[in-house]
C-alpha cells in the first residue's frame, strides 16, 4: 500500500503545473479576444459621436 501512494503522490506532483502552463498558453487569445472587444467599444462610441455630432450640426 505505500509504495502504491508514493506513486501516485510523485505522478501528482508531476501535473502540477500543468494549469498554469495551460493558462499561459491560452492567455494571448484571452488578451486578444479582450483588445477585439475594447477595440469594437470604441468604434461604436465613435460611430455615436459622430451621429450626435451630424445630428446637431443639421439642427444649426
């Protein structure tokens, strides 16, 4: 029976950085994906100024 759980014991140890390996390689698409949703916020508040913008100078 010991010899069994050191087994397992060193395996786990093995797998324990494997989350963060895993994190470490989907991060860039996490930050991608993050910049894409800024870069499409600002886009529509342009296109909204530019409306109110259009809008006020038609009033004028």
């Amino acid at each position: 029976m010991t010899r069994h759980r050191v087994r397992v014991r060193l395996a786990s140890g093995r797998d324990r950085g494997s989350a963060s390996i895993e994190f470490l390689g989907f991060l860039p698409i996490l930050i991608l994906v993050a910049l894409a949703a800024v870069q499409l916020g600002i886009a529509a508040y342009a296109a909204q100024q530019a409306g109110t913008a259009a809008r006020a100078a038609a009033r004028t």
